[in-house]
C-alpha cells in the first residue's frame, strides 16, 4: 500500500518552487528580494498543490514525472488548471480491460458507486437528525433516498442511474442548509462555475482537490483516469476519477465542510466577492481550509470491505486498487466506498 506521506500546499502569490540538491525550496521573489519561505525534505512529500500565480522549476517538474509525485496547479479559487504527468504506469493489459469492460458490468459499477454516494449522503442527515432532533425537510429527504437506493438494483441502463443520482442529489441539497447551524452562511442549492456563496465555495475547492487525488490514486495503479462509465467522457474530463470521488462527497468532504463551519472554524469574512458575484476563499481562510483538510486526511477509520484500520488520506488509493482488481478478474464486484 502506499504510504500517507505529506502534501505541500503552495498558496502564496509569486512563490517559486525549486530543487536543491534534495530538498524543496519555496522563496518568494518581489522586487528583486527573494525570500525563502520554506525549505523541505523532497522524499517526504507525495503530492503539490500550487494555487494562484506560483512558479514551479523544471527541474522539480521532472522530478515529480519520474517519482510519480502529483503536482497539480489551480487557480486562486480553486479551479483545476493542470497537472504534471510522467511516463505512464501499470500494466497495459489493464488499461486494456478497462477500455473493453463490458457494459453489464458499467451498469454495475455505476450502480454501486450511486447506491454508496447516496447511502453516505443519507448518513449525514440521519446524523443531524441524531443530534438536533427532528426537521420535515430533513425527514424527507431521508425517505426518499432510501427509496431511490432501492430502486436501483432493477435499473436497465446506466441513464437511468444517472437520472435517480441526480435527483437523490437535489432531496440532499434541498435540506443541507437545515445542517447548518452556524449563522452568516446561506445556502440555497448546489451552484457552481463559479460558487455564488461560502458553502458553494468551499465545497467546490475541497471537491476539486479530493478529486485530484483520486485521479492520481488511478493512475498510480495503472487505470486511465479519463476512462469513466457514471460520468460522461469527454476531453479534458477525468470522468472514471469524477465516477469515483461520488463515494467520498458526503463522508470527507461534505462532513468537512458542515465541521468547519458549525464549529465556526471558518467565518464569513474569510471569503471574497467578486465583482462578477464569484465567492472564493481569502488567502488566510484557504490556509484554515487546507489545514483542517490535512488533518481530516490524517484521520484513521476501519475500512468497510478490508476490515483494517487505514488513514483517510489513503482511501483513493485503496478504492483504486480494488477497482483495478475487479477490472482484472480478482473480485467479482466492485466493493465502493460506504460506511454508514
């Protein structure tokens, strides 16, 4: 299994990452002064994220291609620009089954990674339920997604699962601002592209970076990230990485993100409106994110399928392995990612 190293996030304006010797060193460069701000071991790190206008040597690219590491660059509001990829890895037999999976066994997988997507969803209002007591809209929307759950195991085509995804995700989303206690956040739906609101913005930047790590967990075990059957292919899309991140929405990042605020970890006055109405997160409050995103990362539970005790950090990597395995033969199923 791959170690849960650490994950070096970039977010000050006009940084420069470079290599010495074995080390990575962030300076900042203004006015002809250079700064540096940090200088780490590079064998500890396993992912960099650059947010913002922040430059990055060749030199530590092309140590980040050959070692596998993922160095992904976003805009200041979180947005998914680009990535670094080096020489392919796995074995070309499996990209090749994944590319000729046979459709019965799509249906099955999409299936399964909706029916765990809204369980989880369903988790978390149950949850609030528990601790607050009782709320209509919280009620049913709980209903109705255990009503859709069982309608999906005699759904004929992968639209149709599609379609009953789609609205589980509206009866979530129509209560999730009853599980906001914190006050100074609305929330009236689902929006992005851009967020219109806090807890839009939020969830769009944690979602974005969650699914960078699953796209690198995939290619780390040799699955074409691009290659999905819930989402729709299309260029520049890493749909089977978008298929996989519908497991985690609710249990990582949506519970992040409802902790954070409730527990008043993040505050109104950390996010800025743009002009165009675009909200994004400040410099210090997306430095209060990441830090709370880490930690979650560092979090132990037992995982469901493999019964060991495993970082949270890890469980991408541990979802693609077993997707890879089922892909190849070796299990029967493909066992998503649910605890309730």
């Amino acid at each position: 299994m791959k170690p849960l190293q650490n994950c070096l996030y970039i977010t000050k304006e006009g940084a420069y990452l470079h290599k010495e010797r074995e080390t990575l060193v962030v300076d900042q460069r203004l006015d002809g002064k250079v700064t540096k701000l940090m200088q780490l071991p590079i064998h500890s790190v396993g992912a960099i994220f650059c947010f913002g206008q922040v430059m990055v040597s060749p030199q530590v690219m092309g140590f980040c291609g050959e070692r596998g590491t993922s160095l992904a660059f976003f805009d200041r509001f979180g947005r998914y620009q680009a990535r670094v990829v080096g020489q392919q890895q796995g074995n070309v037999l499996l990209r090749r089954a994944q590319f000729d999976f046979p459709e019965e066994k799509q249906l099955s997988f999409v299936k399964a990674v909706v029916a765990a997507k809204l369980q989880s969803s369903r988790a978390v209002l149950q949850r609030h339920l528990r601790n607050h007591g009782h709320s209509t809209r919280v009620d049913t929307a709980i209903r109705r997604l255990r009503q859709i759950v069982e309608s999906l195991p005699v759904q004929k085509s992968i639209d149709s699962v599609r379609g009953f995804e789609g609205e589980g995700a509206r009866h979530y989303f129509s209560a999730f601002d009853t599980l906001i206690t914190a006050e100074g956040f609305e929330f009236s739906g689902r929006n992005r592209r851009p967020p219109i609101d806090a807890v839009n913005a939020l969830l769009s930047f944690l979602y974005s970076l969650w699914g960078k790590e699953v796209s690198g967990a995939l290619q780390g075990v040799g699955l074409d990230p691009q290659v999905g059957w819930l989402h729709a292919e299309r260029p520049g899309r890493d749909s089977l990485a978008q298929d996989l991140l519908e497991e985690f929405r609710a249990y990582v990042i949506d519970r992040l993100v409802l902790t954070m605020i409730n527990r008043r970890q993040i505050k109104p006055d950390d996010f800025d409106t743009a002009v165009s109405g675009a909200v994004s997160l400040t410099d210090a409050g997306r430095k209060r994110v990441l830090a709370a995103y880490q930690a979650k990362k560092l979090e132990t539970i037992t995982h469901p399928f493999l019964q060991e005790s495993v970082a949270i950090g890890l469980l991408p990597h541990i979802q693609a392995m077993l997707l890879a395995r089922h892909i190849r033969g070796d299990l029967t199923c493909y066992p998503p990612f649910c605890i309730r």
